[in-house]
C-alpha cells in the first residue's frame, strides 16, 4: 500500500488539475458534467481497481455522450458555425479582392499596361510627325485650290459659293430646258400658221379642263362610296 498511495495521490491531483481545467475551457470535446467521472475512470483503470478497457470502447462512450448531451450537441453546432464563418469571411475577401483587381486592372495588370504604352507612343509619334511637317500643312492649306485641279484664286470664293448652287439648279432642269428649245426651233412662226397653232392650244387646254372635271367628279364619288361604307 506504500507504493500505490503515492500513485493515487498523484493520479488524483492529475486529476484534479485536469478537471480544473476542463471546466475553465469551455470548447472542450467533453461535457462539464462527464469531464470528473472520465477522469476518475482513468485514475481507477491506473491504480488497477477498473479493467482497462479498449480505445473503442472510450470511443463509443463518448459518441453516446455527444448523441445524448445538449450542451455537446450545441458546441458542435458552434464550432461548425465558426467553420462556416470563416468559410464566408473567406469567400468575401475573395470577392472584394476581385472586384479591387477589376477596379484597377488598368494600372496593375502588365498586359493592359503594354497596350496603353503602344498606344501613347503611336500617338505622340503621330503627333511628332504632325510638328515636323506643320509648315508643309499650312502651305498645303492655304493654296488656292477648289479641288485638285480647279484653280480660283482666294478673292473669288465667295462668288464660287455662291454660284454652284445656281449651277446645280440649272443641271437640274436641263434635259426640260433643252426639250423646250427643241420644240422652239421646229414651230413654224410664219403667216397664218400663228392662229392654227392658237387654236390647236385652246382645243388642248379645253380638253385638259374637261380630264381635270372629270377627275374631279369620280374622286368625290368614290369619297362618297368610303364615307357610306364605313357608316
């Protein structure tokens, strides 16, 4: 008994401590309440009053404790909780890292970088060419030229203005104007050839007058018939 009292006393103060320490942490796998009496299973199983019992065993009593205490269930709950918050927490971080790289992709990404330099040094070579030929474009824009072969000197551009639109109305009505001088030149102007003529014009304009009546009268009877139908 000397030599197994020193053993108990130091298994029970392991034991106490552990205890201790259980209850103060409170994520624990075990529950408060079973915490003592597993440890005094152990302490018991170590001093040889209990069976050693097998791995499984302890495995199966404590999936039994976890099925039946509450307070267990709900620390697990807890921790899966915690496991999904920080998978959340995660995945936002991830989302406002993207949409800062989508934000200024324009100065981070190197691609995009090498595409705006190409595209300032073609344009401040464009420009550069533009500065080196300047008096070659202002001699360029101040020839007096309307075209490319055209030559008008600059005091007469206004009355050039001025005239192409006259010019183009007259293009316009040339193939009428020319029928005109046609008929011009084959009417026979001579001695009673004149009252003939006159005559023949009246008869055509009587005739005109007539279509025109006509026209008019089956217009407003065919209005009639409209207005009938859709009463």
């Amino acid at each position: 008994m000397s030599f197994v009292r020193p053993f108990l006393v130091k298994d029970i103060v392991e034991m106490e401590d552990r205890s201790a320490f259980q209850l103060s942490n409170p994520w624990i796998s075990e529950d408060r309440t079973t915490a003592a009496v597993c440890s005094a299973i152990r302490l018991a199983e170590r001093s040889g009053h209990l069976k050693t019992r097998r791995d499984e065993a302890l495995a199966e009593m404590v999936q039994s404790l976890q099925a039946t205490s509450p307070s267990l269930h709900l620390m697990k709950q807890l921790k899966e909780m915690t496991a999904k918050g920080q998978q959340l927490d995660k995945t936002t971080t991830e989302i406002q890292c993207r949409l800062m790289d989508k934000e200024t992709r324009d100065i981070t990404h190197l691609g995009i970088l090498e595409s705006k330099i190409s595209q300032l040094d073609l344009l401040s070579s464009h420009l550069q060419a533009v500065v080196q030929s300047k008096d070659h474009l202002i001699n360029r824009l101040q020839q007096p030229f309307v075209g490319d072969y055209l030559k008008i000197e600059a005091t007469y551009h206004r009355h050039v203005k001025e005239l192409f639109p006259l010019v183009a109305s007259c293009l316009a009505e040339l193939s009428s104007n020319l029928e005109t001088i046609q008929w011009t030149s084959g009417f026979d102007m001579k001695d009673g050839k004149m009252d003939g003529a006159l005559t023949a014009i009246s008869t055509s304009l009587a005739h005109l007058q007539t279509s025109f009546q006509t026209i008019c009268q089956l217009r407003n009877t065919l209005d009639n018939f409209e207005s009938q139908d859709s009463r």
